[in-house]
C-alpha cells in the first residue's frame, strides 16, 4: 500500500508512478495527479476543486455521473485550462476545432430543426 502525497489516494503500487530510484519501484505520486500535473499543471486536487465550482459534473452538459470519464478542457494555443467536460462534450467541441463560429453555425442549424 501506498499514499499519493498529493491527492491522497490510497492503494496498491500499480497505482502509482514507477521510479527507478526507490527500494519498491514506485513513486508517491499516483498516475492521476501524474497524468494531470504532466498535461495541464494541476493536482488531483484542483481538478476536483473546479469539479465542485462546476457543480460536480460537466461544464457543459452537467453530467455527473462519469467522473473516471471527465477531461481537462484547455484551449489548444494557449494551454490554458478553461473548466472539466465529460468526455462525449470534450470530444464535440474539439471535432468543431474550438471554433466558436462554427459552434454558433450548429446552434443555429440545430435551432432551425427543431
């Protein structure tokens, strides 16, 4: 058993990064907040900080039952983090190319067939 020092997390080895310089090969540091610091700069913690200020689920659609399924939503030039997104409205805004015209275009589309 291990505990991750920054979000707590408590489990079995193969949770948590591999390092080579400790006796049991791992870190105290687990493949989330790895995963999350690597990517976006951010620990466990925070993304669950922003998950909260969300309302607990998704930014967009407000889902809350896909946690393990959330992603970091970040503006692809800038790097900037702008909110947590179920996977399903990750994936929409990116095949739009973060293109808010294009966004705008589909709204209206949609509207029109209603």
């Amino acid at each position: 058993m291990r505990e991750c020092k920054h979000c707590g997390l408590q489990g079995a080895l193969d949770l948590f990064v591999t390092s080579k310089d400790s006796k049991d090969g791992r870190r105290n540091c687990c493949w989330v907040c790895q995963s999350l610091w690597g990517k976006y700069r951010m620990r466990r913690p925070d993304f669950d900080r922003m998950l909260t200020r969300q309302g607990g689920g998704c930014a967009i659609c407000g889902r809350t039952d896909t946690w393990r399924r959330m992603s970091v939503d970040h503006d692809h030039v800038t790097g900037a983090v702008r909110g947590i997104l179920c996977d399903t409205c990750n994936k929409g805004i990116g095949m739009f190319g973060d293109d808010t015209e294009r966004v705008r275009k589909a709204l209206t589309y949609l509207s029109s067939h209603d």
